[in-house]
C-alpha cells in the first residue's frame, strides 16, 4: 500500500488477441521533487517513455485529479506517442462516476479499470492492440540469422560492430526495421551471411551519459525480442555484475539462444589455461541452471578472435533450428529412462512410453509421453534436458521439454 515502492523496473511479456508485447513498469513520478531516488526515477521514465510504443498513464479513482496529474500530463502531452489513461481503483460500480474529472488531463477517454479484480482490463488490453502501429512487411529474408549485441554500457558493443563493420560501408545494406530504431544491418564477408540487430542503437551515442543500469536494460529490450541469438559481452575486468545478469534473464524470457563474449582480454595479464577456466566457472556459476553456451574470449580493439564470436553464433543459431529424428529420440532417450525413471509418487509408477519433436517452434520442443504426467516434477526434467544435451549438440540454444498424457 505503500507508495514509492516500485524504483527499479518490472519487465514482463504478455500476450492478447495472438499480438505479443512486452510491458515496462517505471516508479512512480514526481515532477519537482527533492528526492534524490525521485530524481533517479524521474530519468527512468522519462527515458521508458522515449522508448515506448504506447505509454499508459495510471491515475487513481479514490483520490481523483491531482496537481501532480496535470503537471505528468502536460509533460506526456509534447510526446508523439499515443497516450492511454488508466483510471484504476474502479473497485466497484459507483467509482466509474468519478472517472469524468480525468477529460480535464486532455488525453482522451479514461479507461475504468480495478487491478485488484481484473475488471475491465480487457477492453483497457483491446485499446492498447488497436493502437499499435501495423506490422510493415520490411524485406528481410527469413532464412537468415539475426544477431544481438547486447550488454551493459561500456562492455565494448560499439568497438564489436565497428570492429565487424568497419569503415567499409558499402558492405552494409540498412533496412529500417519494424520498430522506429531498430535497424537491420546485413553483414556478408568473411563467408558470414546475417543480419545485426539495432545497430543504430548502439552506434547513436546514448543520450544518457551516466553509467545508468536502466538505460542498458530498455535498450536492450528491443534488441533481444528482434533477434534470434544474443552476444552478451561482459567486461573481463569487471567480470560479471548484476546488470549483466537483469540482461541475461532478459535473453531467457524471450527464449533466444546465447553466445557469451568477454570483452578486453587484451588488459588480462594472467591469460593462463587456468585463469580461463576460472573466468568459464564464475560465469556459468552466476549463470546456473542454464550453463549450456559457449564462451569466447576476445578483444574488440585488437579485433583478438571476433571471428569466432561470429562463428559460436552461427552455430548456436544452427543448433536453434536443430530436428532429431523420432527413430533417434526413442532409440537413445527410452533406454536411459527405463535405468532411470521418474521417482514414485504417492505409491504410483511413472512409465514414460514415448518421445517426439514438435514441429514449427522457436527453439527445439520435446515432448514425452507418460501415463501420469502431473507426477513428473521439474528436477526430472532438467535431468532430461541434460541427458538430451549430453547426447546431441543444443549448446547455446534453450529447449523446452513437455510431459503430456499418453
């Protein structure tokens, strides 16, 4: 109840009407204010709201029209985007009279809306659809790879590109994409074929100079939905951070498949074999349970193997469209389940009886046919996935794994 608890971002993706979309919650804003977390998260909105598709604008019902309403009001007013009044608290049917008093904000209709109960908050999701600008059919060849560099500032994703890219342009066809910064770069030397997402983004100098956590996490959104597989660069002198962890979580969500760069190898002095395994441990230890990716040390000034980031992404890339045949999955996969089956459950036997891949999904699908399927706990199916990823090369991509009713 509370207010000013929300001061960092909540991220979350959603779905309605087979559109999907990714919906960025900021804290809440006050205009003028001493504060100095106020001021913090006054940076954070404005810079969520320069990004955004669509900003919707929370009011509260109970306590009606405030100063501070028509002051955030007047700021979003001077934005391109289109605005949506939240009128929340509509807990009961009488509230919705007090919802009129928002026209005065000059942003069009109040949606009536109780978070609490969830009612209204279809049409509230409707509107929001209907306001998003339509697809563009871009020209982009769906056969070919799209590669995300992502990071936190200062991590050395300007010094990649530039170092791939380099000055000669005319290798480098731009596509504008979909979004109104995300572009397209087309990279084909070396025997490369793909396309780098946001580019722009990363080579338009941030307007943001400080080293500001939130700023990499928004830009980085866009980049990663956009993209099939993620190059993460970390800095080996700074090794891995909370940031860079909010980022990898990022990559989880919207299941892409990853390739770990640890940038500035060249001011690591100790390059031993043991020093590397060292770095690899750290990082799949902060990374856990997912610790299936390559790692690839290199250094973007001396262009030390960026090659071979290209490469680890191809192949991920690769291993993301892998197909096993059915033959093959029963063949290896039944024989190890019956020396190691699920657990008993309340006195029950699970007897998994089958397996297969589904087709026509993002990353690769198993599903295993079982008599008991609500038995099958989480632990047995990491142990599934291990086996899976022991026997066939997924490395880099994630897999979702299904237990369904014989």
């Amino acid at each position: 109840e509370e207010a000013g608890t929300t001061r960092d971002r909540q991220y979350g993706k959603s779905e309605w009407c087979g559109r999907e979309f990714s919906i960025v919650d900021t804290g809440g804003w006050v205009v003028n204010s001493d504060d100095i977390f106020e001021e913090e998260i006054r940076k954070q909105v404005m810079l969520a709201v320069e990004e955004a598709d669509i900003i919707m604008f929370v009011v509260d019902v109970m306590n009606g029209l405030t100063d501070l309403d028509l002051q955030v009001a007047s700021i979003l007013r001077r934005f391109k985007n289109p605005v949506i009044v939240v009128a929340n608290k509509t807990d009961n049917g009488d509230l919705q009279y007090n919802a009129p008093e928002f026209y005065r904000l000059g942003l069009g209709n109040p949606y009536c809306i109780s978070a609490l109960s969830g009612s209204g908050t279809g049409d509230l999701l409707d509107a929001v659809i209907d306001k998003f600008k339509k697809e563009s059919d871009e020209s982009l060849e769906e056969d070919i790879p799209r590669f995300a560099v992502v990071g936190r500032p200062n991590a050395g994703k300007s010094s990649l590109i530039n170092a791939l890219i380099g000055e000669e342009r005319n290798i480098v066809t731009e596509i504008a994409g979909t979004t109104r910064d995300s572009i397209y770069t087309r990279y084909n030397k070396f025997g490369f074929d793909f396309y780098l997402v946001d580019t722009a983004g990363i080579r338009k100098k941030a307007k943001v100079n400080e080293d500001l956590e939130y700023y990499s996490i928004v830009r980085s959104i866009r980049s990663i939905e956009n993209a099939d597989v993620c190059i993460l660069m970390l800095d080996a002198t700074r090794g891995v951070e909370s940031q860079d962890l909010n980022i990898f979580s990022l990559i989880q969500k919207n299941s892409k498949g990853l390739v770990v760069v640890i940038n500035k190898w060249d001011l690591i002095e100790d390059k031993t074999t043991q020093v590397i395994k060292e770095y690899e441990n750290a990082i799949y230890s902060r990374f856990a349970p997912f610790v299936d990716f390559p790692i690839v040390f290199t250094s973007a000034l001396t262009k030390q193997r960026i090659l071979k980031v290209l490469e680890q992404a191809q192949e991920t890339y690769k291993n993301r469209t892998a197909k096993i045949p059915t033959s093959r999955l029963n063949e290896e996969m039944l024989p190890l389940i019956e020396a190691y089956p699920p657990p008993t459950t309340k006195g029950k036997y699970i007897k998994i009886k089958y397996v297969t891949q589904l087709p026509n999904t993002k990353v690769p699908s198993f599903v295993f046919f079982a008599n008991l399927p609500q038995y099958v706990k989480e632990p047995y199916k990491r142990f599934l996935e291990n086996k899976m990823r022991e026997k066939w090369d997924l490395k880099g991509t994630p897999i979702n794994i299904y237990i369904r009713q014989k």
